[in-house]
C-alpha cells in the first residue's frame, strides 16, 4: 500500500485538498483528515496496481493547491522584497499585473511553469512518505519561485512602461489645450501599414517630418510617427478617422490625446473608396 500525508494548518487550504481528493474516482484509493500533535493532515492511501496513476493525482492536487493558496502570496513577497520602494497603490497594480500575466500565458509557458512546480512535487511524493506543504512550497520550489520572479520583473516593466505612456498623453493634453487649432477639420485614413491624412477639401496634407523631441521624447509610434507629428502641428479642431481595419494602439492614442474631437467613420464615401482601392490592389498583387 501507497500511502502520504500532507501537513498544513490552514483550514481553507485542508478544506480545498479536501473537496479535490474527495472527487477522485481512482479504484482502492482513500483518505482521512486528522489533528497531531503539530500539524492537521490529509492523509492518502492506495491499495491498487497503476501506483503512477496514484502519484499523477496526488501531483495535480498539490499543483492545484500551490497555485490556488501560495502563488500570490510568493508574488506579494518578491514585490514586497525586490520593490519595496512603491507604495501601495503601485504595489497593487503590479500585483494585478502578474495576475493577468499568469492567466494569459501561452501553452509553451504554461507547460514551463508546470515542469517546475508539477515535475518537483511528483518527485518529492515518490521518495517521502509526507510533505509539509508550508516548508515544501518555501525550499523545494526554487525554480518555480525563480520562474514567478520573472513574472514580477515583467508586470514591473509593464507598469513603468504604462505609467510614462499615461505622462505622455497627459503631457500632449496640455499641450493641445494650451494651443490653439491651426486647421478646423482633418480626415486620417487609417489602415495599420499606412496613414493618409486630408483637409476639409480632401485634399493631401503633406506630412510634418521633422519630428518635436520635446513632446515625443523616446516613445516611438513606428510608421505613425509622422502622422502623429502632423496632427500635433496642426492641432485639428476635429479630426475624422476613417478606419479600414480594426482599432490598434495607435488609434487609442490619438483618442486618448485628442479626445472629444476625434470621430470614429468606418462606413462613409471617403471609408467605401479606400476600402475598394485596398481591395483592388490586393487582387491585382
């Protein structure tokens, strides 16, 4: 007989390996709850044959569980070490930053992230006869702990990244509203590769080259740089988008620089033409 007992003195956490090892359907396989001495414990026993059916489960509960009740707690602490200088507030965001890192990750890393937390604990259960999960989690995980290190290293940059993209666009905000509006209407097609902006008339507006370090300082907007440059030139007191494809970060940043005098056109007479002269060109290659 296979048997383990996993220590823990949390409640929620017993509770939760509880309720997942309850719903295990894997023939002569059982388990007790009890108080020791020290510790609570869940403890398991298998009486059959497919002894690494036994170890696979025992592994994704405890997985499951790390993930579930450690995790955050891990990120709160690498922050709380390696970032200590934001405040709260920042601290906060970072957190849900790795949140939406971990939830969104690909299945290459979601197969990294499960080799070193899954592959540690099967390994672990194979030569123990019990786990103190508090201790296991704290000194047998270095590699998974390194792994969400990274993570927190990332939604750090993002956070930076995001907070001196928000000090640009206030930075242009003020700017436009300190300026007055050298042209009354600008049409900008917009189509991800290619910018063209037209007056009133719907004549061309040549594009501004040479670029205003003061207002762009390092950020790069790539092949929309120029157009970017054009508007805040000529700082349009409505400006038309006429979009043939969809919304993409550049369009959120001229909404959010010139907001109230933007307006979204994805079917007009000026949309319908470009649409069509796209559509022919794309034929013809």
């Amino acid at each position: 007989m296979e048997s383990l007992c996993i220590k823990i003195n949390n409640n929620t956490v017993l509770e939760h390996l509880e309720n997942f090892f309850s719903d295990i359907s894997l023939d002569k396989f059982c388990y007790s709850r009890n108080k020791f001495k020290v510790y609570s414990n869940i403890i398991l026993h298998y009486n059959g044959n497919d002894i690494y059916s036994f170890y696979n489960i025992v592994s994704d509960g405890l997985q499951n569980c790390i993930c579930t009740f450690f995790e955050q707690k891990i990120i709160n602490r690498l922050i709380n070490y390696n970032y200590f200088y934001f405040d709260d507030y920042e601290k906060d965001i970072i957190k849900l930053n790795c949140k939406s890192f971990l939830s969104t990750s690909t299945v290459e890393e979601v197969c990294r992230k499960n080799e070193l937390l899954w592959i540690p604990i099967c390994n672990y259960i194979i030569e123990n006869k019990s786990i103190v999960l508090d201790g296991f989690v704290n000194f047998r995980l270095n590699d998974y702990i390194k792994y969400l290190d990274e993570i927190v290293d990332l939604s750090v940059n993002k956070f930076i990244i995001d907070k001196e993209y928000l000090e640009f666009i206030n930075l242009l905000q003020l700017y436009i509203q300190s300026k007055p509006s050298t042209v009354g209407t600008l049409h900008l097609i917009y189509s991800n590769d290619d910018c063209v902006i037209l007056d009133d008339k719907k004549n061309l507006v040549e594009p501004v080259k040479h670029i205003n370090a003061k207002y762009l300082s390092d950020i790069s907007f790539s092949c929309n740089d120029f157009a970017l440059n054009t508007l805040l030139t000529l700082l349009p007191s409505k400006l038309y988008i006429h979009l043939i494809c969809e919304e993409d970060e550049f369009i959120d940043t001229l909404k959010n620089i010139f907001t109230d005098r933007i307006v979204i056109c994805k079917d007009c007479n000026i949309c319908r033409a470009y649409n069509l002269s796209n559509s022919t060109a794309s034929k013809n290659d």
